[in-house]
C-alpha cells in the first residue's frame, strides 16, 4: 500500500515542475518586454545627444549612430551658461532633500512616538494635505513670497517645498514599526528625546530616508513650474527652466535638436546618479513597506 501511494504523489510533482518552467520564462520576457517599453525614449534621448543633425533628421530614424561627436553638448555649452543653470539645480534640490530629511523626520517621529494634545488633528491635516493638488498652491506661495520679498532668491526656490505631507506620512509610518520598548528602555537610561531620535530612530529609518531622499531630490531637481513663477532673474534660473527657455529662443536653439536632446540627457543624469548611489536602501525600504 505504501509503495502504490507513493508514485502518484512522485508523478504529481513531476508533472508539476514543467509548468512552473514554462511559466518562470514567460514572466521574465513579459518583464523585460515592459522594460524596454519603458526605456526606449530614455535610451533614445541619450543616443541621440551623440548624433549628428543629418542622423537626427534622417528618414527612417537611426538609432545607432555611425560617427558619435559630442559636438551637440560644445554647441550648448557656447550657447548656454550651462554650470551656472547646473548649479543652481544642484543648489536647490540638495536644500529641499536635506530640509524634507530633517523636518519630515522630526514631525514624523512626533507623529508617531510622543503623545501630546491633538496628535491625531494634525495627522489629520497631512493626510488632508495630500489630496491637495499642488497647483493650487502655486498661487498662495508666489504672494507669500512676493511679501517676504524672496523673489529671485534660493530661499524663495527652497522653502516651499522644505518639508511635504507625503515625508511626513512616510516617516510617520515607518516609525510606528520601531518597538516602544526600545524607546522606554532609552528613555528610562536617561536618553534625552534630541538623542533618541538621532542615535536611535534616525539609524533605523535608513531605508525611508533614502526612499524620501528620492522621491524629494527627483521632484525638486525636475521641477519647472514653481522656478519658472518665483525667477525672473536669469541667473536664478534652474537647468530646466534654463533649457526650456533656451529651446524657445529661436537665436539660440536655432532649431537644433541635437542640443536639446544633449540639454535633456545632462538634466536626467543627475538623477539617475542619484538613483543609482541609493538603490540599495531604496528596496530595503519598498521591502520593508510591503511587509508591514
């Protein structure tokens, strides 16, 4: 008996093992077709920053090109004040990640470890907060920072945006899975709050801050609208206000798509820089989010 009920059981699993095999495949060329869906404009700026203006223009379209020149990023550094609109960029979108890490944090961990009198209310406000629109404020902050006389300046590029109710709720979150009792146990050694929070707490949250660091530096480093209202001075402008105003000035583009395309490549290495450096702690925390 023992001998029979064992082979249905040994075909059974080997009859299992060539769908999973076949299933396995179908899921990496579903995954990879999606992928380069996905790229194929990125990898089409990024060749075509590197073509000539006859390539750029030919018919059929040519996507590896015979001659790579980096004559399209000389031209746009003649034509354009490149480090400086560089600069500005990186001068902005580093205050507004380093402010959101320090001031979502700080609220965050309120939120979510101390007690005190209308705690929830002001939870409350950020999850109200969220489901603003962020163009609706465009037009409060522009007069507040007309009053405050912050026109053309970075303060009035940075602090808009230095902290948001999306950092919040995410610092929120993930400091409520930190366990009370190590809080307590800190607490009760004599550990002021101020040293909680930075050799405790901050040390923990490693993941979502890189996750926020993210989010905050890709938002502010590819933000046009708010530049483009709060500078008039041309140089306070950020690189893609720089560049768009450069692509519509028909003096200086002169039609060339070869330097926009060279102008466009340089705005989203940054960010993939960025990305790049922070990948590993950004999957811990995508991980560690969908575990909770």
């Amino acid at each position: 008996m023992s001998a029979t009920s064992s082979a249905p059981v040994k075909n059974l699993g080997k009859g299992s093992r060539p769908k999973r095999s076949t299933a396995r495949p179908l899921v990496y060329v579903l995954l990879s077709l999606g992928l380069l869906v996905m790229s194929a404009p990125f990898l089409w700026m990024g060749i075509s920053a590197f073509k000539t203006q006859s390539e750029l223009s030919a018919s059929p379209p040519v996507w590896i090109p015979t001659e790579w020149t980096l004559t399209n990023f000389r031209q746009l550094l003649d034509k354009l004040d490149l480090p400086l609109y560089f600069m500005n960029s990186v001068i902005v979108a580093v205050l507004v990640t380093v402010s959101n890490l320090v001031f979502c944090s700080m609220l965050g961990y309120a939120l979510a470890k101390l007690n005190f009198v209308g705690r929830n209310k002001i939870f409350g406000l950020v999850l109200g907060a969220l489901m603003v629109p962020g163009n609706l404020m465009l037009l409060p902050l522009f007069v507040l920072m007309s009053k405050l006389q912050l026109i053309d300046s970075y303060a009035g590029l940075v602090l808009p945006f230095a902290a948001g109710a999306f950092g919040v709720f995410l610092m929120r979150q993930f400091m409520q899975s930190i366990p009370d009792e190590l809080l307590e146990a800190a607490r009760m050694d004599g550990a002021s709050e101020w040293y909680i929070f930075w050799r405790i707490v901050m040390p923990l949250v490693k993941p979502a801050l890189a996750t926020l660091s993210i989010f905050t530096f890709l938002g502010s480093w590819n933000n046009f609208v708010w530049p483009l209202i709060a500078t008039n001075d041309p140089d306070k402008y950020t690189l893609p206000v720089a560049l768009a105003t450069f692509a519509t000035d028909p003096n200086k583009a002169g039609g060339s798509n070869g330097m926009l395309m060279a102008g466009a490549f340089l705005i989203v290495l940054p960010v993939l820089v960025v990305f790049i450096a922070l990948q590993r702690h950004f999957t811990q925390g995508i991980a560690t989010a969908g575990m909770k």
